[in-house]
C-alpha cells in the first residue's frame, strides 16, 4: 500500500475536498521516501528550501482560549495546550493535550449526562508560505487523535408514551472511548518577540468508538458532541522557546 493509500483510507469518496487534502499531505510523504522527477517537480511545496538557516529552529508552546470561554457560557467545552518543533519553518510535528468535560441537563427528555477526561492529539503541520521565513503563515495539517472517559448518565422517572412503564435509567462511571482524525487549516501571526496569536479550523473524523451500555453519548472530550463529524475551531496564544 502506498502512503498516499494508507492516509486517504480514513476518508470517504464522498468527501473529495477532504480527499485532495489528504492526497496533497500524502504527496509530501510520499517525496520524503523518494518520488520521481516528475513528482518532484509537482512537489515544491513540500521541498525543503535550501538556505543557510538551521533546520531546527526552536519549539513552540500554544495554549488554546477559546475552549474555557465556551466552557464557562455552555454545558460543556476543553482546556487544552501544544508543543510543536519548528524543523526549518517548514515542518511542524506538533502534541497537542487537554482536558474536556460536560454537564448537561436536558430539561425536555430529562436526561443527563457528565463526563471529564483527558484526551490527546498527534501529527504535523505544513508552511503554505511561499517563503518559508516569515513570522505570519498559513498552515494546514493532520491529527490523529484519542480519548478514553466515564460517563454518567441518567433520565428522572418518566412514564412511556405508548407503553405506560417507566422509562428511567442510570449509568455511573462507565467507560468509554473513541479515535478519530482531524483536517487542520490555521493562520499564525506574530504580535510582539516571541508571542505570537493564531487560529485554526479542525475538521473531525470519527475512526471508531466504543458508546456507554445506556446509549450515544452526548459528549466526547476533545472530540465535541456526539456524531460522524464535527467542525472545530481553536484560537491560541503562541510562545517560541
């Protein structure tokens, strides 16, 4: 199986700008371990400039805001950080952890549900630039991506519509997980030193899941609420180091 092969199984046919995405990130993989000239010459994007910076040019630490102002105005939301290395301005291998939780009371099913649990990213981003040694960039990238949480879910005594019997249930620290990937699309702007402001747009792919005995749940730490995709968005304050 080729890279290009083994990246573009995680996505659908149906989604074709997802599939150029990843066709275009493959392309670069697929250069690192040696193309043809004609490859290459399609590949300059991905080519390393040759010049006489350093290839490794430093680390950089984020820390995602916009995640605990969502928490604290709705039911659920992240507090989450990064760590990425700056190969050549080029490259950016990049970890990404956090902290999502949820307490939710729906007033009109009258289910509830909570969960907090730690969850993780890994993967890498690309320099779109032109020129590569520029302190504001666009950038796109991928992630793989985990998180394993208990749940606590339950409804109050609610009698069935059609069937009279009382419909209640509970679930108490019930583990359950899921992986998945993410399309990332950002920009990077440098404020002053070394802080700089970004923001990026996360496209969700859920891999695979395993949901509580008692149903879907409602809320997946990192991930967001329950379902096949999810569109995200993070806004960070960016330290080099």
């Amino acid at each position: 199986m080729t890279p290009k092969e083994s990246i573009s199984g995680f996505i659908s046919p149906s989604d074709s700008a997802l599939g150029r995405l990843c066709a275009s990130l493959a392309l670069a993989v697929a250069l690192a371990f040696g193309g043809s000239a004609d490859m290459r010459a399609q590949g300059k994007l991905f080519a390393i400039q040759k010049d006489s910076v350093a290839f490794f040019q430093g680390l950089q630490v984020s820390v995602d805001i916009a995640g605990p102002v969502i928490r604290a105005v709705s039911d659920y939301g992240e507090y989450e950080a990064a760590l990425k290395a700056n190969l050549h301005n080029q490259y950016f291998p990049t970890i990404e952890i956090g902290i999502g939780s949820a307490e939710h009371d729906d007033i009109v099913t009258g289910n509830y549900y909570k969960t907090s649990a730690p969850f993780f990213r890994i993967g890498c981003d690309l320099n779109l630039a032109k020129q590569k040694h520029t302190p504001n960039f666009v950038y796109a990238g991928l992630r793989y991506a985990f998180t394993s949480y208990k749940v606590d879910m339950s409804r109050t005594p609610t009698p069935d519509p059609i069937w009279g019997n009382d419909a209640t249930f509970s679930v108490e620290g019930e583990t359950c997980s899921q992986h998945w990937a993410e399309i990332v699309v950002g920009l990077k702007a440098k404020l002053f030193g070394p802080i700089h402001a970004g923001w990026c747009v996360r496209y969700k792919r859920r891999l695979s899941h395993k949901d509580c005995s008692a149903g879907n749940t409602w809320y997946i730490p990192g991930y967001g609420k329950y379902g096949d995709t999810r569109i995200g968005a993070n806004f960070n304050v960016i330290i080099d180091i």
